[in-house]
C-alpha cells in the first residue's frame, strides 16, 4: 500500500524582549536559578500582571511579515494544569482571540519546487519554568527564570506531507523569525522549540489518520530524524494489523530512540476562561501601520534582490538570505572585492565550513567582512590561488593580521612570471618524458599530472592558468 504522510507543526518563538510578559524580571539566558523571578512570577499572592507592550509589538511585527490578518481585539486566558515549575497552577495564553490570525509561509523545496504553507494562528503566552533532574538524587529541582518569558506558539495547518518539507518550513520560519529581530532563534537555549504532529493515511484517502505529537526538538537535524522514524513506526504498525495510538511522544537525538510520553487518547480539559487580571489588547490601523513600517527587507525580498543585483543563482541567494548576519556579511565582503559570486562561493563554502566546526555564529566570526574581502580581492587580482587563499584564511581566522599582511609576511603571493613558470614546466616535463610524450600521444587525463607537478614545486605559488596554457602549448610543439 501506498502511504502518505501528514504533519503539521506547533512552534514557541522566545521573543527578545528584556523583560518578562507579565512582570519586570529580566529574560537573561544562564541565571543562577530563580534569581530572574519575582513576585508575579512566583504568584504570590495579591501580585497583578501588567502585558509587555513590546512582546504585544513583536508577536503583531510577526504576523505582518507572514501576510498574517492582525486581531484588533485580542485578550488572554488562563489554561489550567497542574505542573511542578508552574507556580500559578495555570498558563496565562490566548485561545479565542490570538494576536495573529491564519496567514503563510511560502517554502522552497531542494528540487526547486515552492509551496505555501498555512498558518493557522499564532498566539502570546508565557513560559512556564524548568523541571532540573541530573543534578538531584531522589528529587527534583525547581528553577523560575525562565517562568514568564514571553512566546508565541505558532500554529500551522497540517499542510507538510514529507520530513523535508516539514525542515523546509522550520527553516523558513526561523529566518523570518530572526530576520525581522522579534527573536533569537537560538535553539540550544530554548529560543525556538518545535512540536511535530504527525499521521499517516493511504494515498488518496480524505481522512486523518491518528496522530501522534512529538515534543521539544530542538534542531532540524532531529525533526528531520524525528518524523522519518515516527512516520516508519507508524506504517509498520499498521500493515502489522496494530492501530496508532493518540500519544505525546519524546526523540532523543544523541541516542536516536523515540518513546511515548503520555497518552491522549482522552482530550486534556484545561478549563480555559478569560483572565480577570488583564484587559482585552486594542489595537488601531495607525499602531499596527507603525510596526509595519519597521520591519527589515523580508528574506524572499532579500532573496530575489541579490538575483536580480547580483546576479546570483536562486540557490546561492535563497542561502544567503535566510540569515539576515549572512546576508549582512555577503553585501559588506562584496563591497570590497567587487565579486558577488566569489563571495558568495567563499561564504556559502570555506566560511560556512570554519563557523560550523567552531560551533559559531556569523556574528562572532573573528574575521571581519572588509578582511575577508580583501582576501577575495587578491584571488580575483591573481595574487594569490583558490588553494593558497585557504591557507590565509586560516591564518586570518587564527588572528595572524589582515590577507595583505600575511600574504606578504609569508611570501605567499602567486608566481605570474611566464618566465619562471616556463622553466618549472621544462623541468617537470624534463623529469618526466615518457609520460609527457603519453600527453602529446593524446593521453588527456595525464594533463592534471602536469600542472600537479608544477604546482608542486611552485610550492602552490604557480598561477595555475598559465600553467595550464604553456604545457598546452608545449604539447602542440
């Protein structure tokens, strides 16, 4: 039988906002725990909760930049649970009327396919605590600083239909989120959790299959691990005869196992109501014109402005705009060598591979855009090679002074003298005859010898066109 997949997903956005939703405690990440937690974090009681108009501006800033309707009238409820690190005993959050209405996404697929993606809403509530096991025997440890932290949850139609698709939409998602500054999109601290719903169904059947939630993944790597192996479970449950249960279920990345959490075969009754503590948010044209009028070159904008400035490929561009810092980089870097392409080859490639194996942003990268420039600058000026380029970049990286700098305190600079590149040609060929005669016999493949050997003497030094051009003219001698 033929399967398709369906997932929608469920995302917390952290906005950065200096302090909390309800109350003054700071947000700050890495607190000693319930050092950011006041009274009305903590409910005690008499406290009232006043709403973080800036929290109120970033959820709307979103909204208007996935083409979302705006609820002019808003207002929070409480959701009411039981939980250890959530002191109220209720979650102030919003169900009737979200801030954010249904709006979407547009996503591009690796085949170059694009599809739009539905929201369904997105709302304002706040964090709740965190629970700390690891360092407990017996017990668990309460910490409060992150109780009260602004969020939206974001919620789509179940519109995804494979695991590529679903990471497709994260990603997207995830750049709009940072481009537009309402967030961080900082997964390892939390700043950005998704949670995936997912079922199967026969191809060609209307109705839902029984989902399953799969809670808290934290990169794209595990979402995509997540859904391919929740999806693959399901089928062979079913074809085993068995039925797929209504479940919260947890992914463990680093073990690669996934486990049922709790069951949901019966609906949670949280018992919304509206909160007597906090008026109804009012919202006119003229505020949310305002807002509107702030926000940053979206990153489809941003796209289709580098192909159509720069005259790069959809690809090339797509990558660079999905990070604004990318982005940023890109167009300081190009500024200075006068190459789009180059740079973007060298930020999408040698770039790209340094801050991944250091494990760090474009925003702390130890080189600077005008640096890395310049050493495109001397690629495109052939004064040095793509191989040696690598070499300074190195150095760069490890503080060692600007490409100039290193390229002239190493004597790195490119050897163009026809020359002295002639006489290492005459020298290779001279140590290697028989073979060279293979060459002009029409043994093509023998040509990457050639310039290998020259090069190698050269000491990476040789320019490797013009190696290339005298063996040519060599051979027809």
């Amino acid at each position: 039988m033929q399967w398709e997949t369906v997932i929608g997903l469920e995302i917390h956005v952290q906005l950065s906002t200096q302090t909390k939703i309800f109350s003054g405690s700071s947000t700050q990440f890495g607190a000693e725990p319930n050092t950011q937690a006041n009274e009305v974090d903590l409910a005690l009681p008499g406290i009232l909760p006043v709403v973080n108009e800036q929290a109120v501006a970033k959820a709307v800033a979103f909204g208007l930049a996935i083409d979302a309707e705006i609820g002019k009238k808003s207002f929070f409820e409480r959701k009411n649970y039981f939980y250890p690190d959530l002191p109220k005993g209720y979650q102030t959050t919003q169900l009737e009327a979200p801030v954010v209405g249904p709006g979407h996404v547009e996503i591009t697929l690796d085949n170059g396919e694009t599809k739009s993606i539905r929201i369904h809403h997105a709302h304002l509530e706040e964090d709740a605590g965190k629970s700390l096991h690891e360092d407990f025997h017996g017990m668990t440890g309460i910490d409060l600083n992150r109780a009260g932290t602004p969020l939206i949850e974001v919620v789509t139609e179940p519109d995804m239909r494979s695991a590529e698709e679903a990471v497709a939409f994260a990603k997207k998602l995830h750049s709009i989120v940072t481009a537009i500054g309402i967030g961080d999109g900082d997964m390892s601290q939390g700043s950005m959790r998704f949670d995936v719903n997912i079922s199967v169904r026969p191809k060609g059947q209307e109705e839902y299959g029984t989902r399953t939630e799969t809670k808290n993944l934290n990169s794209f790597k595990f979402m995509e691990e997540a859904i391919e192996m929740e999806v693959e479970r399901q089928i062979d449950l079913i074809e085993d005869g068995g039925k797929v249960r209504q479940e919260t279920r947890l992914y463990n990345g680093d073990k690669k196992t996934a486990r049922a959490m709790r069951s949901k075969e019966e609906a949670n009754d949280y018992r919304y109501f509206p909160c007597p503590d906090l008026l109804p948010i009012i919202l006119d044209d003229d505020y949310i014109e305002a807002i509107r009028a702030t926000l940053p070159e979206l990153p489809d904008a941003k796209e289709k402005r580098f192909m159509a400035d720069y005259g790069l490929p959809q690809y090339d561009a797509s990558v660079l705009a999905a990070s604004a810092a990318m982005a940023d980089y890109f167009e300081q870097t190009v500024k200075v060598c006068g190459d789009a392409k180059l740079a973007a080859n060298w930020c999408m490639g040698e770039l790209s591979k340094f801050l991944n194996q250091q494990e760090l942003d474009i925003s702390a990268c130890p080189i600077p855009p005008e640096n890395f420039g310049q050493l495109l600058a001397r690629i495109k000026d052939d004064t040095i090679s793509g191989k040696i380029a690598k070499q300074v970049f190195q150095a760069m990286a490890e503080g060692e002074g600007s490409a100039d700098e290193i390229i002239e305190a190493k004597g790195l600079k490119q050897v163009t003298d026809t020359g002295a590149i002639e006489a290492m040609v005459d020298e290779i060929i001279a140590a290697n005859q028989a073979q060279f005669e293979e060459l002009k016999g029409g043994k093509d493949k023998l040509m990457g010898f050639f310039v290998g050997q020259v090069m190698k003497i050269s000491k990476g030094q040789a320019n490797p066109g013009q190696v290339n051009q005298i063996l040519k003219k060599k051979i027809s001698e």
